[in-house]
C-alpha cells in the first residue's frame, strides 16, 4: 500500500467525485451546499486538487474540515431517552470528498488482498449476496452428502455496547 503522501490527485478524479455528490445532504459546519460544489466543480477542482495533495504530503488536513454537527436521530420507542437515539454527525462536505479520492486510491491496492467472502463494506457486496452465497455453500454440502453447521451472531445495539470515549 502506497504512503499517503505519495498519492497525487488529478483535476479529473476531483471532478469526478465532486459531481457524485447528493445535492439533498445536508450541509456540516462549513454550511457549503453539495449542490454548489456540483455546479462549480470544474471551477473549484484546481484549487481543491493542490490543497488535497498539499494536505497529504504536509500530513495535515484543515482543521474545519475535522469539525461536525452532531444530531440526534431517533430509532425507536420513546424519542426523549438517549438510547433510543443514534448519534449522526454531519461533516464538512471537501473533507469527505478528499476521503473518497483517498478510498479510492486505497482500495486498488487493498482490494486484491480482501477476503473474497467479505460481504461488508464491499462495492457490489450486500448481506443478500453474502446469504446466496451461504446458501448456495449449505446446498452443495447437503447435496454432497456432507453435514452443515452454522452459527449466525446478532450483536443487538452493538454500538451501544462500545465504550464511546475510546472512539473520540
């Protein structure tokens, strides 16, 4: 996998993820609309190109770009207790562009190295394929004559059982 500091952006890949932005997401704290950042996209590339490279061979990224508006969202039951709610923060939409063109980069190299029974956090994968693909294993094995043994977990508010100020 390639330093950070040695992958360079072009003017294209910025356009390019600039102009798959969702015009409906809400703003972050920088309060710059997802639409006008589409329409300026080939305007704004440039600039946003040579501070995404600068930001990654410094090894610092603006510091507004590090800031979020957290809301709460309601999951179920009584909205007025705080387990019934699930943090959502809402970034700065240039730091989640300069994270994509990263991801992008990244992902070419990792991708050869990811288990090809990874279904999570896949491009093309789901928790659907990833249940065709079980199955399709259970049949061949039942069909072969061989026993089948599955345990299948559920962790339940998983993320409620974090300790969240490890992850601040």
């Amino acid at each position: 996998m390639p330093e950070l500091s040695s992958i360079q952006f072009s003017e294209i890949e910025v356009v390019g993820v600039l102009r798959k932005l969702n015009s409906r997401k809400a703003c972050g704290p920088d309060n710059i609309p997802n639409r006008l950042l589409i329409e300026l996209a080939d305007v704004i590339a440039p600039s946003l190109c040579e501070i995404f490279n600068m930001s990654l061979n410094l090894g610092v990224v603006p510091l507004k770009w590090k800031m979020a508006n957290i809301t709460p969202v309601f999951k179920r039951e009584d909205p007025t207790l705080a387990m019934n709610n699930r943090p959502v923060s809402l970034l700065c939409t240039l730091s989640k562009v300069l994270e994509h063109c990263v991801h992008n980069h990244s992902y070419q190299h990792l991708e050869p190295h990811i288990y090809q029974m990874q279904h999570g956090f896949i491009r093309g994968k789901s928790t659907t394929t990833q249940l065709l693909e079980v199955y399709h294993e259970i049949l061949e094995s039942v069909a072969s004559g061989n026993e089948v043994h599955a345990i299948y977990l559920d962790f339940s508010k998983a993320f409620d059982k974090v300790p969240h100020h490890l992850l601040l």
